[in-house]
C-alpha cells in the first residue's frame, strides 16, 4: 500500500495523531511518544468524568507544557448543558482560552451556540456524541462555525469520504474502546443506575453478562453471553485508507487508561503513520499487534473501519481473569519504540568581549522568537583566557530546558573570563526567559465581547450550503411563540409501531397527531397503512388525526437513498411531517421538504434554551422534552421556549441504538425482524428489537414510564402535547393505557395508573 494520494476536495496525505489525557502523567507520555496533539478534559463538563482530570490550573499547566513543544490540547467540554449550566460556561473556558487553547469538543448545540458567541476566535469541533452521519449534518454544522467532525466509529470508508467531501475536517478513532451504541444515543446506564453517559458518569453495562431469550428459549450458552461487549477497535492496517478517505486527525481513546497504556499505544501510531505518509511499502509487524495487546486485552481486536459491520466484533465469552502480563516484552518493545523527547530547535548568539557585558541571543527556529540577555562585564583574563570552545562548551549545556541548538554562534577575542558560575546563570537565564516567551505568545487576550453580548454565529465564506435561514441571534429568553397557557390540557400525540396498533388507535377519538415508526414495518405493510390511512373517511366518528413519519433513530450509508425516494409517497399518502432523532435528519428534510412539520425527538437533545433557538433556526416545528431532566428542570426548559414542547408521557423508553445485532451476534442474520429479551444480573428484562429493513437494533428499558398521573407536575410546562409510545405492548397494555388516558385527561380528571410496573424515569430524580 502506498501513501495516501492527495484528493480532489484538497485532502493531503498529513494527519495528526490525537492522543488521550486522561491525566497531566498521560498527556506527558503521549508528547512523549510523538503524538502531535492531546485531548484533556477538565474539572467539569467532560464526558470522562472519573479520569484523573486536572484542575484549572493543572489544565493550564498542560496547555504551557504542549504549546511548548509545538504540540496541541484540545478540551473535551462534550456533556450535555443544564440552563443554568450554561451561565457559568464562559468563566469555566476563559482562563483555557487566555492560554491558548486550541480546540473544544462539544455535544451540545446550546454549549456550541454560546462558545461561538463568547470566544469567536476559538475552534470548536463536533464530538462524536452529536452523532453526524452524513453531509447535511456537517454542511449544517458548518454554518454554525463547527471546523471538525468527530466521526461515529460506525462509519465506513465510503461513508468517511462523503463527509470529508463537504470539505470539513474529520477526526476518526483508530484505536481503543467502541461502545455497543451510537455514542450519545444510549441511555442504558442512566436509566437502570443513574450514572448518565450524557454527563461522563456512564457505568458501561454493556461490558456485563446478560441472557438473551426468545419466548421462552433461552439462546446464550454459559460463558458466552457478554453479547453486547464490542471488541477493541485496531486500525493499523487501514491507516492508507483512513488517509485516504479524508482523516485529517487519528484519535486513540482511552482517557481512562494508564500512561503505559497511552505512551505504547501513541509510539505505535506514531510509528505507522509516519510510515505511511513517508510513501512505499507499508507493513505491520506482527511484533507490534502483540505489544498493542499485551497493553491490553478486551478479549480481541476488531478493524471497524475497513469493513464496517461484520460477524466476530463481540467479545462474548466470560472475561479472563487478570492474564498475566509479559513484562520482559513490554520493556523490550517499549525501549525499542521510545524515541528522545523531541525540543525546540534554537539558534543564537554569545558576544564576549573584555570591558563589555556578556550578551546572549536565543531564538527558535519555528516561530522566530527571540530573546537577548546581559551578563557581567568580561574581565581581562589573568591566566587562561576563555577560548571560543570553551565558551561553545558552556552555551551548550542546555539540559532538561525543552531546547536544543541546531545553530550557535560565538563572537570573541579569546582574552576574557568570567567564572563559570556566571555564566551558567546567564544561559540558564535566557532558556527561561525564552521558554516563557515560547508560551506567551501562544496566549490570547480576553475576548472583546462580554458573556452578556448577543449571539452573532456568521457563516463561514466557503459555506453555501445555507441549510440555516441565516445567523443565529440570542436576546436572552425568547417569548414563547406557542404561546401555550400553563395547566392547559395538552394535545394527544401517540406514536404506532405496527399495522395492528394503528388499527387499535383507529377506534379512539381525541388523538391529535399519529407518529408511525416506519422501521418496524416492511415497506409493503407501510404502503398498505399509508394508503388506509388516507382514505379513511373517519377516526373513530371525527377527522383522522395528523399523520407523522417517524424516521429510523439514524441514518448511514444507503438508508438515506432509500427514504429519498419515498418522500413524495409520505407527502401524497397524508403525511404532515416527520419525526427526526438527529441534526442530520433535520438538516436533510428542511432542504428536501421545506414545508413539512419536524418534530425534534428527546434523542435530538434540547436541554438548554439555545438549543431549542438552534433547532427552531433550522426549521424544527416543536421539540421533544429529555428523558434526563427532572420535573423542575423540564419545568425551567419550557419556560420561554421558542418551540411547542411535547412530553413523553407513557412508553417503554429506547435505551440503546445500534449498529450491532444481537441476533445476529448469537445465531446469525436472518433478515428478518424481530423481539430478544435480554436478561441481567438482577433479573431485569430488557426487549430488543432488531430493525432489519434499516438494520439497526433497539433495547428498550425494562419497565415503561408512566407520568400521566403527575398532572400537578408537566400541566405547569405549558406542554403542546403528552406523547403515547406503543412499541412493544400487548394489545391488552395498549387499550389499558388509551381507556385510561382519554377517558380522564380530557375531562381534566386524574389519570389512573392501569400498571403494576412502570418506572418515573428521571422525572423525579434527574442525573448528576
């Protein structure tokens, strides 16, 4: 394989590699060990929250520590904001941003919104929790002033260049850890533990055993059920390709691993990349596979990125217990691959001439800094003078300082002397000073607008995408356009996920709009309902309620192609609108169908008021209120809100979204849908569903919500809408829920709790 060729849209064969910080100890071995930049998060909002990450000023000693080896750190600030949260953002960043921070990585669009308002020279990239799949979602990031993608480790190379096609800049993962679903749609850990993903707390149960059945029939054998814990990602031997397709940064995870771990892993890479754009034949030793290993073991490796979803990704037999580790190798490899710390290459000047002061210069060479220091006036020699080597010998010594001489020059007459003390201060006093202004000039001043000042996002000049009607402005709180009065009863929106259940709905009155999950229907069960539907000449004894299209959770590769040419089928069979789960999805349909409504589901999030304001921008009709905030959060998000909110109220919520299957991980792929039950460690059984027309899976929580009882609580949000979620009910369930809600909720009486089992969710309780 050869090096990566340039391509059309002005990709070169260059990458950085990114390397883990999960410590100031880590961030040293990784500049160590040639990585070209870290990424670190700190005190707060970092989706790492149990790494050993540093305080402010550790995070600023960081920042000193890379900039002066000409490296990079970019902080992580990829958790989800609270409103309130949002207000203390701008102190949190500033001292980062005064010491040059180079980059931040967001998940949410109101964090996003008010970092380019508040630091507008900043870049900020996408995480790969925002979940960008395609060009509609990076064109429309784009405009907001996002300069890279962190890719979803699901995507393929062809996926890869199509993104990289719109000309933003990608960061791909080629090593460590992949989580079983798509990074910023799980809610698992949450929902059973508390401990949210959203916020960096994340218990990974994926990594725990569980039974998987099917009515009745139990389909794991012992010691071969840990079916959601995904092999470690290595992609030594795609690296060409990545380059290829566009990767301008290659990122290793693992901000919870030790510096061993971070240091091997990085000198890994660092020695393959640089093989690789170096040009010829490119190799892996099988040496090096095995160090990777022995650094550690999740029970074996997969390359995701060059073949995307395949059989073997899932580690599923019991985890070993502690192997030992082969130390002797390690310590060979790990002094065959570490190289001498790279320094600052300098060039300077000694003047040394009797009755005039010492004078040194030093200056680097990338960047051109320059410092000049005086020292005591040289003395006449009485014995030995000082000769030019003897001087050259002392400049020289340059030590533990990050420089080294690439160039010195020495000036004199040979009849001086000075004792050698003083010239040790002097050079030693130059180094500092040099070392300080190295890093002063990576600081910037406080940015000119103040955290009051108005949001004022411009689009970029090459961005012609204009997905977005045009810049994004914020007042403060923006005045409710629905302009719902609270204790208002709330419309009935119930979304159907089968042509049984839409026949169920049909025979209740009061429902105001039908969502219908394509996914769990064939497209010859969907055609067959969509043109019911439009001949209906009544519902129940009224007009038919409006008829939305609820999206796939994500769409990839070819799943967009095959609803592209549905859409004017939806729009001519009675659909209003859609219901979008991603920024991707909404950017697609604003351009493709302008007129239709989009409802923003609780995975598209919207914690904050700026982001709401970013969804309406876009042209985002009504939002669907997280399944994270707690009643007097939920309470403060709607306050003011520029969009209707819709609360679910009842369903059995989705708590993971994934590429992977777990059918087809046990038995192989069928093709055919259909419900697993799966079974942990405290007897909880959690409902998957895999999705083949859109080949993806669903796990669904073990209990449904119920909040149709807590009138005291959502009627004061001033909701548009209490949403009914049937997903996996029996039809008995189903009618229980219907009979109870619209025979209470529209004559303002109390709603029964039909149910022995449901959960609050957070409504009471909320996440860290």
């Amino acid at each position: 394989m050869g090096v990566a060729k340039e391509r059309k849209t002005g990709h070169t064969p260059w990458a950085e590699l990114l390397a883990p910080a999960g410590s100031f100890e880590s961030m040293e071995a990784a500049v160590r060990s040639g990585a070209d930049a870290v990424y670190m998060g700190g005190p707060r909002f970092g989706a790492r929250a149990y790494a050993d990450n540093p305080q402010t000023d550790g995070v600023v000693r960081a920042l000193d520590y890379v900039h002066m080896r000409g490296k990079k750190l970019y902080l992580t600030v990829n958790t989800l904001f609270k409103q309130q949260e949002l207000t203390e953002l701008y102190d949190y960043l500033l001292p980062f941003y005064e010491a040059g921070l180079d980059a931040v990585l967001v998940q949410d669009l109101g964090a996003l919104l008010q970092i380019r308002r508040d630091f507008p020279e900043l870049p900020v990239h996408a995480s790969t929790q925002m979940t960008v799949m395609d060009a509609d979602g990076a064109l429309a990031l784009a405009e907001l002033g996002v300069s890279r993608i962190v890719t979803a480790r699901e995507l393929t190379l062809a996926q890869m260049r199509a993104l990289a096609d719109t000309g933003i800049e990608l960061e791909v993962f080629v090593h460590g850890s992949i989580c079983y679903c798509y990074s910023g749609q799980c809610l698992l850990s949450s929902l059973i533990g508390g401990r949210s993903g959203n916020r960096g707390r994340c218990a990974q149960p994926c990594r725990l055993p569980y039974d998987v059945s099917e009515e009745g029939r139990t389909l794991t054998k012992p010691g071969q059920n840990y079916v959601l814990n995904l092999k470690d990602m290595d992609t030594l031997s795609c690296l060409p390709q990545l380059l290829e397709a566009g990767a301008v940064s290659l990122k290793i995870e693992g901000r919870m691993k030790s510096p061993r771990y971070t240091g091997g892993v990085t000198a890994v890479y660092r020695k393959y990349l640089d093989l690789c754009m170096a040009g010829g034949e490119y190799r892996v030793e099988e040496a090096d596979r095995r160090f990777l290993r022995e650094l550690f073991d999740r029970g074996g490796y997969t390359e995701y990125a060059s073949r995307g979803l395949r059989d073997g990704m899932v580690a599923v037999a019991s985890k070993p217990e502690m192997r030992p580790v082969d130390e002797a190798f390690l310590r060979e490899k790990e002094k065959e691959l570490t190289t001498a710390a790279s320094k600052e290459k300098i060039k300077g000047k000694v003047r040394f001439f009797i009755n005039k002061p010492v004078i040194i210069t030093m200056e680097t060479t990338r960047g051109h800094i320059s410092v000049t220091q005086s020292g005591p006036v040289v003395q006449a020699a009485k014995n030995r003078p000082f000769l030019e080597s003897d001087l050259r010998e002392r400049f020289l010594r340059l030590g533990d300082t990050p420089f080294e001489w690439e160039h010195l020059e020495i000036e004199t007459a040979g009849e001086g002397f000075l004792p050698v003390g003083q010239l040790n201060e002097l050079r030693r006093r130059a180094a500092a000073e040099l070392e300080t202004a190295v890093i002063r000039s990576c600081h910037r001043e406080k940015p000119l607008r103040s955290p009051c000042a108005d949001v004022d996002v411009i689009r970029r000049p090459h961005d012609s995408a204009g997905v977005l009607a045009g810049a994004v402005r914020q007042k403060g709180p923006v005045p409710n356009t629905d302009a719902r009065e609270t204790n208002a009863i709330p419309k009935i929106h119930v979304l159907v996920s089968s042509c049984r259940q839409m026949e169920i709905l049909s025979e209740y009155p009061g429902i105001a709009r039908v969502y219908l999950e394509i996914s769990a229907l064939s497209q010859a069960e969907e055609e067959a309902l969509l043109r019911r539907f439009r001949l209906a000449r009544s519902w129940a004894g009224g007009s038919p309620p409006a008829l939305y299209v609820a999206l796939p959770p994500v769409l990839r590769g070819g799943m967009k192609e095959k609803l592209e040419a549905r859409l004017d089928f939806y729009e001519q069979n009675g659909a209003e609108g859609y219901l979008v789960h991603t920024w991707d999805q909404a950017a697609w349909l604003r351009r493709r169908m302008p007129a239709a409504g989009l409802q923003a589901d609780a995975s598209l999030y919207t914690w904050n008021h700026p982001a709401v304001q970013t969804l309406a921008q876009l042209g985002v009709t009504g939002a669907t209120l997280p399944f994270e905030l707690n009643s007097r959060e939920l309470e403060e998000r709607t306050r003011g809100s520029v969009l209707p909110s819709e609360l679910t109220a009842y369903g059995y919520l989705p708590v993971m979204v994934s590429a992977q299957c777990v059918r087809r991980t046990l038995a192989g792929c069928g093709k055919e849908s259909g419900i697993l039950y799966l079974k942990d460690r405290k007897h909880k059984r959690f409902a998957v569903r895999n999705h083949c027309r859109f080949c993806y899976n669903t796990v669904y929580n073990s209990e449904p919500l119920f909040l149709l009882d807590m009138q005291a609580q959502w009627r004061a949000f001033g909701l548009e809408a209490l949403r009914l979620q049937f997903t996996i009910e029996k039809e008995e369930q189903m009618r229980a829920i219907l009979d109870s809600c619209l025979a209470d909720l529209p004559a303002g009486r109390p709603v029964s709790n039909p149910l022995a089992h449901f959960t609050r969710g957070h409504f009471r309780r909320g996440v860290e």
